[in-house]
C-alpha cells in the first residue's frame, strides 16, 4: 500500500532570479495549483514546508557557504572576495530576494522525505522544487545554491546502510551529486543525459569513483532511445543492485520543447520512463530539476503526481481550472509568443 506525500510551500509563488535568467518562470506553484485543480492532492497528501535552518543546511553544506547565502539574502549583495570563491552573483547564480530561504526550503523537503523514507512513514514522496544537482558543497553551480539529491542521499545514510539507488533523466549530468557521493557506501548513480552539453561531465566511461553509470545520448534523441535504454540497461541493473530506495531526479528539460537542450522526448515518453521506475515498487523521492518551458514543465511534474498516486497521465485531460492555471503562466522567451494552443488546453502533447 503506497503512502504519498507532496511537498510544496507559498515561498515557490514568489519570482525570482531576475529577468533573462532561464528560471525566471513559474515552477512550482503551478504544479501544486493544477494537482490540486485536477482533485489528485488533498490536504492530508501535502505537506507545507519551511525552510530548513543555517544548522541543519551546515550540516551538509559548508557553513561558511550557508553563511554567505543568508548573508547575500540579508543585504542583497555580497563582497567581491565572497562572490568569486561561492560563485554566488555570478550570471548564473544571481542574488536574489529568497536566495537563502527558497533553495533551504526545497532542500528540507528532501530532508523530510528522506527521513519519512527512512522510518517507513511513507512510500512515495515527491519534491517538485528539489533536484537541483550541480549544487557544490561549498560553491553555488549551475542555477543551483543546495544540492537537495546529495543531501537526501545522505540523510539516508545517516539512518541506513541499505542499498540506495539515484537516477537521474534531467537533460543535464548531475555533476554535483555525483561529486558529492564518490565515496558514499551502498549507494548507485545513474545518470541519462545529452552528450556533450554542460557540464560536459558524465561521459560512457565516468563512473565517478565507482558509483556511477552514465548513459550520454547524442542530441535529437526520442521516447524510444530513452525507453529502450531504460528496459534494456537501466532496469536491469538496478533491479540487480536491489535498493531498498530510489531517489529519481526528473529533470523535465529534455522535452523536445525545452530550450536548453537538443533531446527530444514527448511528456508521455518522460512520464514512462519515470513509470518504469516506479514499477519497481521500491519506496521512491521523485523530484524535479531542470525545466525551462513552464507550459511543459508544469505539466511534466503535474504528471508525476499522477503517476505517484496510480493514474496514468497520458490518459488525463486537463479540466477548465488547470487549463486557466496554464493560461496565466507567462514566458518571455521567444518560443512563448507563439505558443501552439495544446501547451495550455491539452494535458500531453499533440505529436
Ligand atoms: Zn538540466
């Protein structure tokens, strides 16, 4: 019997980043708004959550660099000196109102899951604001402050030495995890990812110091290139593994519609790719991650509720509500101005 629990919280309503910044969109909230629209999330599946403390993040993250985001959150900019060494201010990693409060509240959700997994409270936990997996431990990297994954793992670790495996379908190497966890005990890696884009890590022969496998894909690939690699390598290997949990980074980016990458999956090739894994019934974290189209992305993660709560998204419509919650969204990139009308009125893609 699964037991769900969605993480969300009101701090994801807020904008952030800054114009011109890929995240200067709409992620969070509206996955919540349609979940909730749909009549899939109930009050006794979400779980609102507050931002983690400077203590418990510094457990993770060296204090010092926690120190630097509460100090950058608090006055709005930060020493020259502080900005090179933590990479934070830099284009990428922009200060912001929230710096410090918005990434420690989806790093918690990922502690509380964790935790809930650990002590079998529940099944099936999902954390669409976490998956931020260049985090460095001392180091802002790319459009990430924490490194939620990692610290998830670890939080496991601390409470378990049973078998954990991470997988990873964002369109980008998860770098920052994979870093972080070389040495990690009982613990697999598995990272699906376009060749040769940033960070330019994750190549067929990294395996991270032992732990990792990585399965590059050359750009334009499709549903059937991510499907057959995962029944015919991934499955297998994690079902030899035999994890006692799952945590799986759902980066949405490698949607065909996605600006920052070359892959080219449809909503409902994600949505099986991430079924398949769910179908191994072990107790899972599902997080976000990547996602740069808030048309596609909100109802990439919409659909991982679904799947989490035993529907099958590619068979749902959108009703009136969740099809106003698309319609509100904006996006000032130029894919936007022109958007096909199913991005908003119908819940998969019209291929
Ligand atoms: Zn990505």
């Amino acid at each position: 019997m699964r037991k769900s629990v969605f993480f969300g919280s009101d701090i994801f309503r807020q904008s952030v980043y800054g114009s011109g910044h890929p995240l200067n969109i709409a992620r969070v909230w509206p996955v919540i708004d349609i979940c909730r629209a749909q009549g899939w999330l109930d009050d006794d599946s979400y779980q609102e959550v507050s931002p983690a403390s400077p203590a418990l993040l510094s457990q993770y993250h060296d204090p010092d660099y926690v120190e630097a985001l509460l100090t950058a959150e608090r006055d709005q900019s930060l020493p020259d000196e502080m900005r090179t060494r933590f990479n934070i201010g830099q284009s990428s990693n922009p200060i912001f109102a929230e710096i410090y409060k918005r990434p420690a509240t989806a790093a918690h959700a990922s502690i509380l899951a964790a935790d809930m997994l650990a002590s079998g409270q529940a099944t099936h936990l999902f954390n669409p604001s976490g998956g931020t997996h260049h985090g460095r431990r001392a180091m802002a990297y790319g459009f990430c402050f924490v490194n939620d994954p990692a610290i998830a793992i670890a939080r496991l670790r601390e409470q378990t030495s049973k078998r954990i495996t991470y997988l990873d379908i964002d369109a980008h190497h998860c770098d920052g995890v994979q870093d972080w966890h070389q040495e990690t005990p009982n613990l697999q890696l598995i990272s699906i990812h376009q060749q040769d884009i940033w960070p330019r890590t994750g190549n067929a022969d990294d395996t991270g110091g032992g732990n990792a496998i990585n399965y590059p894909l050359a750009k334009q690939a499709t549903d059937s290139d991510l499907l057959s690699l995962m029944k015919t390598e991934i499955l297998p290997k994690i079902k030899a593994f035999a994890p006692s949990y799952l945590i799986i980074q759902a980066g949405a980016d490698g949607h065909m519609h996605d600006p920052q990458s070359k892959l080219n999956y449809s909503l409902d090739g994600y949505w099986q790719a991430v079924q398949l894994a769910l179908s191994l019934d072990i107790p899972s974290l599902v997080l976000g991650g990547g996602g740069y189209n808030p048309y596609i992305t909100a109802k990439a993660w919409a659909g991982l509720w679904a799947l989490i709560i035993g529907k099958d998204p590619s068979h749902e419509t959108l009703c009136e509500e969740a099809k106003s919650v698309l319609r509100g969204l904006t996006w000032h990139h130029r894919l936007g101005r022109d958007k096909p009308a199913h991005w908003t009125e119908e819940f998969g893609d019209r291929l």
